[in-house]
C-alpha cells in the first residue's frame, strides 16, 4: 500500500508527481505503519481465514496480524491529508480511502473491526500530526504542487 496505489489517478497534483510530493507521503505512510504495527503486536488478532479454514480469500493472503488495519489507516491518514489541502474534493477523496479499507475485508483478509479501528488510529494520528511544526510546514509546501 503506497499514496500511489490508493490515490494515484485522483491526486490533486502535477504529473508526473514531484519528488518532494512522493517523499512526503513515503514519509507519513512510514508514521502509519509504525503506528498500526505496535497495535498489532499488542492485539495479536489473527485474520479471518487464519480462524476459519473455510474461508478462502480472494486476494493474496496477508501475513501479520490484522487488527487495526494497516491499509484503512494508510489510506484514511492520506484521505484526510487531501482533504485538507482540496476541502472541496473531501468526499472523493473519503470515499477512495473508504473503497480501499472496505475492499480488504471483501478480498477475505480482514474483519470489519479491523477496519473500524484503521480508521479511528488514521484520525487520531492526523490530529497529533498536525501539533508537529515540521508536518504543518510539510503540508504548506504541499500547496504548491497542487495543479
């Protein structure tokens, strides 16, 4: 999961996307993951197809624990960065991040739950993000690459 992967053909910004763009997100997606990683070492909740045999994903099946979902946080952090710099594509860019979270408990390899809490750890981490000077500055520069 990547910027690219989840918003790539709707992002707000010149093609191809500037370096300091691409390193930008690279960067916040390294705060997502290290964020849903310590989560899913403390929960430890197996995916769906590891509790029941039965099921059978039809996505690649996804080592690791699932509880919070990394890819709804990823791609909600991303969604609400968006927002903030495009307000008026606010709901496109929510329902991207919505498609692709709900899309991993489709494909078989998470539980709704999971996806609730991605969610709820991308808000919390937005929030606490944006009291970092270094990332509201990041965020100003983001405003001139958008087309």
């Amino acid at each position: 999961h990547s910027f690219d992967v989840f918003f790539g053909p709707i992002a707000p910004f010149a093609a191809p996307q500037p370096a300091a763009v691409s390193q930008f997100f690279k960067d916040t997606a390294k705060d997502s993951v290290a964020a849903h990683k310590a989560l899913k070492d403390v929960y430890r909740r197996l995916r769906p197809f590891e509790r029941d045999a039965r099921l059978k994903p039809c996505i690649a099946r996804v080592k690791g624990f699932a509880y919070p979902s990394g890819h709804a946080a990823m791609a909600r952090l991303f969604a609400l960065i968006l927002s903030d710099l495009v307000p008026a594509r606010r709901a496109e860019f929510m329902a991207r991040a919505d498609e692709a979270a709900l899309n991993r408990v489709i494909g078989g390899v998470h539980h709704p739950t999971d996806i609730a809490a991605g969610k709820t750890l991308a808000d919390v981490l937005y929030r606490e993000l944006l009291k970092k000077p270094a990332f509201k500055a990041d965020m100003k520069a983001l405003r001139a690459y958008l087309r």
